[in-house]
C-alpha cells in the first residue's frame, strides 16, 4: 500500500502514520522528521534546512524532494510506505508522480485528515516543539492553506481522495482511516472481477 496522508500542521499525520506502520507493516516516510534528525546531527542538510523550519517556511523542492526520491528506492519500501507530509504543494505532488512513473508504481489512497482550524491550534500549542510557538504556527497553518490544500482537489481529481474526520480519539480515527482502505480495497477488487 502506497498512502499519502494529507493534512495541515495538527491534523495528527503523524500520529495515524505510526499506527498505520504497525498495522500494515510498511514505513512511515515523515519529511519532517527527517529533517529534524539532521538538524539535530548539525548535518549539511540539516544546517539548510534549519532556518526554514524556524520560520514555518517550506524547505526547498531542490532538498525535498531529493530526499523522499531516496527514500522511496530503498529496499523496505518496496511493499508501500506512509507518505506524512509530503508532497505538500503542487510542485511536490507532480514530482512525486514523475518519481511513482520512473519506478512503475501507482499510488493506494491519498487520506485527507480534516480537523477545523480551532482545534488544530489547540493541539499544535499543546506539542511543545520548537516551530510550534504562536507565530510560526500561524505562519505554518497560511502556508498550509496556501500551498497543501489545493492538493485535495488535485488527488480528487485523480480519484485517490479519501477524507476522514480528524476529530475525536486516535483510535476512532485510526478505525476510519481503515475502513476508508478498506472500501478502496473492496472497490477496487470489483473492478478486476
Ligand atoms: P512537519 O513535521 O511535517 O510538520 O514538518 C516540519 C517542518 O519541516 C515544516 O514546517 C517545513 O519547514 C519542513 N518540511 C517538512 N516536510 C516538508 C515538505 N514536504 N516540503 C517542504 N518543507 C517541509
């Protein structure tokens, strides 16, 4: 299963990635953390990075995407992966699709995590993490809107959209996410019978 999780900052892509991992047994691809880790290793990569993520800005296409198209060659991900947080603007999603061409590999499900904004700054305030101060995080959730929500629409369009309520416990959300697999699994075995 190759499944992106889209979401803005808050939305609990993280989170619902892990427990996916544990369920389906393929890796959590997180830009995020891969990021945080090199900034923590003062790695050329990481120092780059650094001032981007101060801010809540997008780190460059040129350093994103180089990674995810490392990552996704790797041996372990050859079963599927949990994209979290990526690709997060158009440009991205188009270079993800290039890569998914180059590698003959299709997408399962583009899963949509929708939780009003309200609340996103409820959990987000709560997080403690250095870019999760109340300006960057207004800044974080404006390039959201600006850059990664059209991405609804354009996986929508490709008919991979699956949007879930992001409200509520883990587990009930984790519960929606799979039975919103499901359903594509169902429907799309239909369609070879
Ligand atoms: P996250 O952990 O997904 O909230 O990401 C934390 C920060 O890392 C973001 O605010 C960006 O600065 C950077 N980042 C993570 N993923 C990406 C991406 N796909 N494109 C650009 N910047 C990213």
């Amino acid at each position: 299963m190759r499944i992106i999780l889209l979401g803005a900052p808050g939305a609990g892509k993280g989170t619902q990635a892990e427990k996916l991992v544990a369920k389906l047994g393929v890796p959590q691809i997180s830009t995020g953390e891969i990021l945080r880790k090199a900034q923590q290793e003062q790695t050329e990569l990481g120092k780059q990075a650094g001032q981007y993520m101060k801010e809540g800005a997008l780190v460059p296409d040129e350093i994103v995407v180089g990674i995810v198209q490392e990552r996704l060659k790797q041996r372990d991900c050859q079963r599927g992966y949990i994209l979290d947080g990526f690709p997060r603007s158009a440009s991205q999603a188009e270079a993800l699709d290039v890569t998914l061409q180059e590698m003959q590999d299709q997408l399962t499900a583009v899963i949509s995590l929708k939780v009003p904004e309200d609340e996103l700054v409820r959990r987000l305030l709560s997080r403690r993490r250095e870019d999760d101060n109340k300006d960057v995080i207004q800044e974080r959730l404006a390039i959201y809107t600006q850059q990664t929500k059209p991405l609804i629409d354009y996986y929508r369009s490709h008919r991979l959209l699956d949007e879930v309520d992001g409200q509520g416990s883990v587990d009930e959300i984790f519960d929606r996410i799979m039975s919103t697999l499901q359903r594509r699994q169902t429907a799309s075995q239909a369609q070879v019978g």
